[in-house]
C-alpha cells in the first residue's frame, strides 16, 4: 500500500492540535517516527515502512 505521505503528515498535526498534543513527526526510507507530547505524559512510536521504497527524508520542524 502507498500513501500520501505529506497529506497523511498534514492530518496527524492537525489532530494533534486540536487535542492540544505537541507532535514531532519525521521519516525515512525504512520508518515513520511520531512523537506526541502533552503535559500528563509522551508517547514515541516508530511505524515500519514495508516495501515502500526510497525517498528523500523529510527536514525535522
């Protein structure tokens, strides 16, 4: 399966401010790594990108 990597970053900050949630969220060829911070607590999870092939990493914000 292929996504819209941009969009799909987009959508996930978006939800993260509403929820008054602090979000780091970068890639590379092998994984997406997201970081959501509040005030209770982080969560840091790391998703494998499965045959998705090669890109250009995105620049960290």
């Amino acid at each position: 399966m292929r996504g819209n990597f941009t969009e799909m970053a987009q959508s996930v900050k978006d939800q993260a401010e509403k929820a008054g949630v602090k979000l780091d969220f970068t890639m590379d060829s092998d994984n997406v790594y997201l970081v959501l911070n509040d005030q209770d607590g982080q969560l840091v999870t790391v998703l494998e990108r499965r045959g998705q092939g090669s890109f250009l990493p995105s620049a960290k914000n």
